[in-house]
C-alpha cells in the first residue's frame, strides 16, 4: 500500500509574491512552456501540473495582496 502526503499543510508558507504583472508574465510563460508538453506522458503531466500550481499560487497571492492594497 501506498501512503500519499499533501503537497501543502496548514503550516506552508510561501514566498511573498511579486508584483501581480510580473506574476502575471510568469504564469503566461509557464502555459506556453507546458503546452506543448506529451498528454500521454505521466511524466510530463506532472511536470505540468507542479509548475502551474506553483505559478497559480503565486499569481493568486500577487492578486489578494494588491487588494488588500487597495483596501
């Protein structure tokens, strides 16, 4: 049997984010780079899905902290 471990806990923390249009750019940069990748391929798929979710975490915090900016 396999045991599987979260790839976040309560306790994460993350690197403060970058302004939202480097962000932005960042995770525009990663869609292209994934795009093209095997959907066949397990290995790709991971890679995939590792780099957007770090770049959608990050682009969705570069968003909540320019909010609470503006607050």
């Amino acid at each position: 049997m396999t045991s599987t471990h979260p790839l976040h806990g309560p306790d994460y923390e993350s690197v403060p984010p970058g302004p939202v249009e480097v962000e932005l750019r960042l995770t525009q940069r990663v869609l292209a780079e994934t795009a093209p990748l095997n959907i066949h391929s397990h290995n790709d798929m991971l890679k995939a899905a590792v780099l957007l979710d770090c770049r959608v975490r990050a682009l969705v915090a570069a968003l909540d902290a320019e909010q609470g900016e503006r607050r």
